[in-house]
C-alpha cells in the first residue's frame, strides 16, 4: 500500500518505537508513582524522561509541567476549559481549527457565554496578523490556535501572533498537532505559553499519547480528578504539578514509545523537511496539470506542511479516496477532516476534500504512482 494519510496517523514508525513499547509491556509491568519497589521506580523513570525530553525538545523550563494524556485532543479540553472562565470573556481562534478546539471553545460559548472570534487565513501573513490586532478586546484572555491546518498544511505566522499576545498581557495555547516534528517550536522563544501535540504523527511515536506542555505560572483547573499516586489523604486534587494533571494510571508502554520516537527525532533533527518539501512541491506540480483538479491551500512554499488538498470536478470527496483505496492501494483522507469551519470558509462543506499528506518515508516513486491514478480518474469523470 502507498501511504498517504501522515497528518492523520504516521506509518511506519522508527523499530526503535516499537523496541521500547515491547519492552515496557515484557519487561515492566509496573504502575509508575504508586510503588516504591524497583519496577515502579524503574517506570517512574520511564516517565520523567520523557518529561524531561519534551522540555528540552521544545524549549520549556519546568518538566514537571509537560503533562501526559491519551491523545492531544484531551490535552486541548484541558487547556481550553481549564481556566476559571468569567461570564463574557473573549479568545480569539482562527477559521481553521480542528473540532479539538472548536468544540471547547463553543462549549464555552454555551456554558460561560464567552465570546470568540475567529480570524481568517489569508496567504499573507501582515494580513492574518492585521486581524489579531483588530480582533484583540480589553477583556480578551486566550489565543487558542492551530499552528498549521490539518486539512490544507496553510500555517499561521505563529512567532508573531505570540508576541503581540505577550505584549497585551493574553495567554496562548498553540495546537501543535500537525506541526511539532514538522518545524521547529520553542516555548520560550517563541513566547508560547502552552502547547500541545500528539505523539502518533510527525513525531512518529504511537498513537494513545499526547502532551499539554506548559511555561510559566498557569493556575489551570483539573477538569480530572482522581487517584495520583501521591498525596492520598487530600480530599481534592493536589496543587503540586505533574500530579494536579495526571489522573489514573499513565499509559507506560506509549509514553515509553513517545521518548524513543522524541530521541529518535533528536538524532535525525532537521532532516525531514526538506525531504518533504520536496515531495511535496512535486506532488502539487503534478496535480496543477491535471484538468478538473482543484486545489486547495497555500501555493509551493517552504513555509507549509506536507498536505495536499483537492477534489476532482464535483465529484464525491470520499468516492474518490474509495477509489484511491480499493483500486490503486492507496490510502488518503477524504470528507470534513474534523474541521468543517475549514471546509465553511473554503465553501467545500457539501463535497469534502481529498487529502494526502506525506511524511520522510515516502518516495518520488510512490508521488508518481499517485499521480497517474489521480489523472486515470479525473480522465473518467470528464468522460460523463
């Protein structure tokens, strides 16, 4: 098969990913944090490292702050709805997030009455910056945004937006979902104050794992409560980070496979994307030359991930991922992709898209092959 679903889940994975989640399952079956003997301590490390390793990757000061949950959606509800949210508050978010924010913040909006407004993409990055300025209120408290669109790899000037957020005293939660193991972030650098990521896409760890990292003093609330391992006698959530976030027991094997995909991308830092780039930019050469394809996105740049967005005359988005599938062995995602205000903005919310994403595994070869395949069935819908 001919992979090109990345941005949804990325395959294949580093052996060492694998090596490490094999061996957390066969050799350490403890639960980190609720045991003093040797496998528990042995497991307690496990976990710290990857903490530590997240810090250091991304540029956060407190490890003890970059806490684990079973995917990055999760993670963004924690973020999100984890303020002690007052009647009538503003966030400012954009046009184009995934249903991980935009389902928090309209509930929100619902429970809270809190005001959001979404700013548009545009290819221009003074543009997009232009509407945070115009968009910012006395009373407005968070930036919640994408990086990146899942659906069409358009990326937002982030450096930017967190500086001028900065300069107006509001907090930002950057969705770091399509874009950590993409490019290059850095919390303090970049004036981030919370980000989150998953650890089963470009980071090419397993899926179950996300993370919420954050710098600085952000009193967020819990919105889980229960056993932490430490601290039994209180009868509320502990203040002390990591255990005031981290509910239940931790999933050791994943986090166990999410250090060795962080270590693995340490080693070879740098290397993907120019590679993906590449591929990129000549999957998209490829589909400009055939009648009856429309693309959605940002034009070839450096400055965008490896996706690809159209669709085929005005034809069904997910019959032609069917076809993709079931007659040339090859995977995309097709349909809303999660993000229908996407799809609103771009007026494809009837017919869906046809995405392919790549990542460093994939080839010219295989770039090629898609292309004919998508030329084949663009010739035969011309044909009715």
């Amino acid at each position: 098969m001919i992979y090109f679903d990345q941005a949804a889940s990325s395959f294949p994975k580093p052996p060492e990913v694998a090596e490490a989640m094999y061996k957390a399952v066969i050799q350490n079956p403890a639960n980190p944090g609720r045991g003093s003997h040797r496998l528990a301590r042995e497991a307690a490390g496990i976990i710290f490292q990857a903490r530590e390793k997240a810090a250091q990757l991304f540029g956060m000061t407190d490890p003890k702050k970059a806490v684990f949950f079973h995917n990055a959606t999760a993670a963004l509800n924690q973020a999100v709805k984890g303020f002690n949210w007052q009647e009538g508050e503003h966030i400012i978010a954009t046009n184009f997030e995934h249903n991980s924010i935009r389902r928090p913040l309209v509930y929100l909006e619902k429970k809270y009455k809190i005001d959001v407004t979404y700013i548009d993409w545009h290819e221009q990055d003074n543009k997009i910056i232009d509407q945070v300025e115009q968009a910012i209120k006395g009373n407005t408290r968070l930036i919640a945004m994408t990086h990146a669109s899942n659906v069409t790899g358009a990326v937002f000037p982030l450096k930017k937006i967190m500086e001028i957020a900065k300069q107006h005293g509001i907090t930002t939660l950057v969705d770091g979902s399509q874009t950590v193991g993409h490019m290059d972030i850095h919390m303090k650098d970049d004036q981030i104050d919370m980000l989150v990521f998953p650890g089963h896409k470009a980071l090419l760890g397993p899926q179950g794992t996300g993370m919420l990292l954050v710098e600085g003093d952000i009193p967020l609330i819990p919105i889980y409560h229960g056993g932490t391992g430490g601290y039994s006698k209180l009868i509320d959530q502990p203040e002390q980070w990591p255990e005031r976030m981290e509910s239940g027991t931790l999933n050791l094997p994943g986090i166990a496979g999410l250090l060795a995909a962080m270590e693995a991308f340490e080693k070879g830092k740098g290397r993907n994307v120019p590679r993906e780039t590449f591929l990129i930019n000549k999957l998209l050469k490829g589909l400009e030359t055939v009648p009856g394809v429309q693309i959605y996105g940002p034009d070839q740049n450096p400055n965008r991930l490896p996706i690809a967005a159209f669709n085929i005359l005005h034809a069904n988005s997910q019959e032609i991922a069917a076809i993709l599938d079931s007659h040339y062995d090859i995977a995309v995602r097709a349909g809303l992709h999660c993000s229908p205000l996407t799809h609103e903005t771009l007026n494809t919310a009837n017919q869906g898209m046809v995405r392919a994403s790549l990542s460093y595994y994939n080839t010219e070869e295989e770039v090629d092959i898609f292309l004919q395949a998508v030329r084949e069935i663009a010739e035969s819908y011309q044909e009715f």
